[in-house]
C-alpha cells in the first residue's frame, strides 16, 4: 500500500470491523445460538461448536460497534505514526497515538471484565484460560533459570558463526527454502512461498494456505529459519479438521499451539544435528564455495550460538524468552497504570539492561522493534514463550511416544513425524483449550521444567559447560 492510501484503509477497515461487529452481535444470530445450545440432539462437535460461538458472541457483545470502529481506526493511525517514528527514529512521534492505543485497551479490558488484573481481560483473545496469576509463573522460572545459563556461556568459548554471514545469491537461497518446506511436508497444491520483511503464515482456508520468507544476501541463517518456522504454522493450518472447515472448531486451538507447531519445527527439529545430517549436504551443494569446507558439525555449532541481541525476531533460542519477558513486565504496566507511555522507552531500555545486559543506542533497535502495539495486540507476545514451552513438551512427548523418531529425522522422513502431529494436534483444531490439549498429548498441563532441561542439556554440551 502507498504510504498515503493508510486513512482510507483505515476507514474501510473500520467500517468492516463495524459490519462485521453487527452481524456478529445481532440478536437473531444470539437468540439462534441460545436455541441450539438448548438442544439435546446435538453431536459432541456440533455441541463444542455451539460453545465456542456463543462464548464469542459473549465476547463481542461487551463491545460496542462505536468502540470496536475506534480500535480499528486507532490501529490504522498507530501503524502510521510508527513507520513515520521508526523512519525519525524518534519515538515521540509515536508516543501521542500509543497513549490513545494504550486508553483504548484499558476500556476495552473492563468491558470485557477481568478478576484480578487488566491483563487477564485482554489474554483471552489469544491464549484463552491463561492469567497473570499463569504467565507470572511461567516467567519466574524464564527469570530465574535462563539468566544464569547465558551468563555462564558468555564465559565459555564463543563460537564462530562466520559461515553464515558470507554473500548467498537471493535467487538460490529462496530455491533452497522451497526444498525445505517440501521436506518437512508443506503441500504446495494448497500454498505458496512469497518474500517479506517481515515473515508471516497467511491462510485463506486450509487448501490455501500462504507463507512468506525473508532474504539477507548476507546472512543465510534469516531464509532458512523463517521458512522452517512459518512452514511449521502453514503444516498446523493445512492439516486442522476439514470437515469443520469455516467452524470454530475448524480453527486453531490458539496462538500458543500455533506457535508451538513453528517452534517445534524451527527449534528442536531445525536445530537439530539430525536434521542437518541429513540435509546439510544439500546445503553444501547449493553454495559449494561458501559451505565446501564447512563441516556439519561446525554449522550445527554455528546456528546455535547464544549471545544478548536487541531485536527480538533474530534472537537465539535462549535469550528470545528474555525478549519476551520484557515485553510482558512492560504491557502488564501499561495496562495497569503503573507505567505511563511517556516513560516506556527509559523502562524499556532499563529492562534490556537488567536482563540482557545491553542498553540500546536508540529507538529503532529498542522500543519502536515491534508492530503488535500498534495493533493493539496486548497480551501476545506471551505466546510465543508458551509456544516454545509447548513445542518441547509436545516434542520429549513424541521421541517417547515412537521409537526411532531420531532416525527418521536423520533420514529425512517426517511423514510418521507429521501423521503424529496431525493425529494430536492439528485435527483436533479448536475443540480444545492450550490447557486440556497439552494434557491429551502429554498427559499432564504445561510444564516449563522440560524446556529448561532441553536447553540446558543443549546448550551446556555446544558448550561444553
Ligand atoms: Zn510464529
């Protein structure tokens, strides 16, 4: 989009969101609802079905058709000021129309009412059940335990990740990104693979379900592990349960599992010595003179190197969760009143310094990094945390759950893999909470202490702590 067509999207994004919330809200579709939850004849599925729409019509209801237009209006204007501040690099550009942002979640989390604490109202509608009360525990043990393992390897002997950073002709990295998402499974009769800056899964219905990836001429780490990562979030949306396409329970179970099934594939298998085994010499071929004489040993050290960075997206599989604890200390604050937009940018900063130990030069590579506030996405970043903490669990689950699932990645062959995903997860679409699900896969609820044992068993071999 040009940068001046933003106020018309803006307004026809708006009156559609208002549309949208009409119908969604009429009292003919909630007097519909109420009648067939009403009914005994109903199947399980049909019965869930039920439940979930009448608990988004619940949902909606609490908003009103003014309301939900001014969010959409105040996203548009959000995403404007925060291209023109990241373009100054000046986050007063930004501060003003983050504020209303920020007054707009507020309303919005009492409308939907909350018990404990404003958060709680917002989380619902990514990760629904979870809570401060939750999350708070979970980030406890990312604060307490991931700090001292990256500590300890910043003493150890860094590695040398150089073989990455070398000049990797555009044309033959995208090739070799279409390699990997035919390996792991993604069927491209129902997707296509495109460039952006910033990479996203995109599904107009499970046969059609787009991923984008991005290139750096100078970095190969960026296409390989964008497209493993949004393949893994289109083999979720290819798979979910096609008789209920169009259904709630046709959809995904939330964000966490969504961001689990990218995670398992990016992290635990695409970062894994058996997955490179096997495809590494395929690699090898595509850039002879850059990776010839780079042993597989050596890359697998190389994509696994562990360092403090500022940008969250291109963070290791370690310090990515102290990214994100940030971002939740900070949005728990804002929405609370405890932090006022003004000062967000000295906390910010404070924060980096305090876990990561480095202070960003300036706002482009500190607070202006994210488009979510602008969308008014409070309450997200969490998910991509719990994403990886499923995606382990869900992943130790599997290597117990089928023998010889180590071999299969060795060689390749994911279709058991893929069938045990479809058969636990994706089917299983919305019928679920994160909660219930990861019960039903694992037997118990989620537990981060087997992510942690993952990393530090990982981290402290590539190390040789
Ligand atoms: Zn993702």
């Amino acid at each position: 989009m040009p940068p001046k067509g933003f106020m018309a999207r803006g307004q026809q994004l708006a009156t559609l969101a208002a549309l949208a919330h009409e119908l969604l809200t009429g009292d003919a579709y909630g007097a519909m609802l109420h009648e067939l939850a009403g009914r005994g004849d109903l199947s399980e599925t049909q019965a869930r079905n039920i439940v979930l729409s009448l608990k988004d019509y619940g949902k909606a209801k609490r908003l009103s058709a003014p309301f939900v237009a001014d969010l959409a209006r105040q996203s548009s204007h959000c995403y404007d000021r925060w291209i023109a501040a990241r373009r100054a690099n000046d986050f007063k550009i930004f501060e003003e129309s983050l504020q209303r942002m920020v007054a707009l979640k507020q309303e919005q989390a009492s409308l939907y009412g909350y018990d404990a604490h404003p958060y709680d109202g917002l989380l619902d509608e990514y990760e629904s059940g979870a809570t401060v009360a939750f999350l708070d525990g979970v980030f406890a043990r990312v604060r307490e335990e991931l700090p001292p393992l990256i500590a300890q390897i910043g003493q150890a002997k860094p590695i040398d990740d150089r073989c990455f950073y070398q000049m990797f002709p555009r044309e033959r990295q995208f090739a070799f990104s279409l390699e990997l998402l035919g390996w792991i499974g993604y069927d491209f009769d129902a997707g296509r693979q495109d460039y952006s800056e910033h990479p996203f899964t995109t599904s107009f219905g499970m046969s059609d379900v787009r991923v984008t990836t991005r290139v750096d001429e100078h970095n190969l780490s960026a296409v390989i592990w964008s497209s493993i990562h949004e393949g893994g979030h289109a083999l979720y949306e290819q798979g979910l349960p096609e008789d209920q396409e169009g259904l709630p329970v046709g959809s995904a179970a939330s964000l966490s599992i969504h961001e689990s099934q990218s995670r398992l594939w990016e992290n635990n298998i695409g970062r894994s010595l058996a997955f490179w085994q096997c495809f590494y010499p395929r690699l090898q071929a595509a850039f002879p003179e850059q990776l010839g004489a780079v042993s597989v040993d050596d890359f697998y050290r190389a994509m696994n190197r562990v360092t403090p960075s500022l940008i969250r997206t291109e963070a290791d599989e370690l310090t990515y969760h102290l990214h994100v604890l940030i971002r939740y200390e900070l949005e728990k604050q804002l929405l609370d009143g405890s932090l006022s937009v003004e000062a967000l940018p000295e906390a910010w900063n404070d924060l980096y310094e305090k876990y990561l130990g480095i202070r960003p030069p300036d706002a482009r590579q500190g607070i202006l990094q994210d488009v979510h506030w602008c969308h008014g996405s409070f309450g997200y970043f969490p998910t991509y945390s719990l994403g990886s903490f499923y995606a382990s669990q869900f992943y130790e689950h599997a290597l117990k759950a089928f023998s010889g699932l180590e071999e299969d990645i060795r060689h390749g062959h994911f279709e058991r893999f893929l069938h045990w995903l479809r058969d636990k997860i994706h089917r299983r679409g919305r019928r679920y909470d994160s909660d219930t699900l990861c019960h039903l896969v694992t037997g118990k609820g989620l537990d981060i202490s087997v992510f942690l044992h993952y990393a530090k068993e990982k981290y402290r071999a590539l190390y040789e702590l």
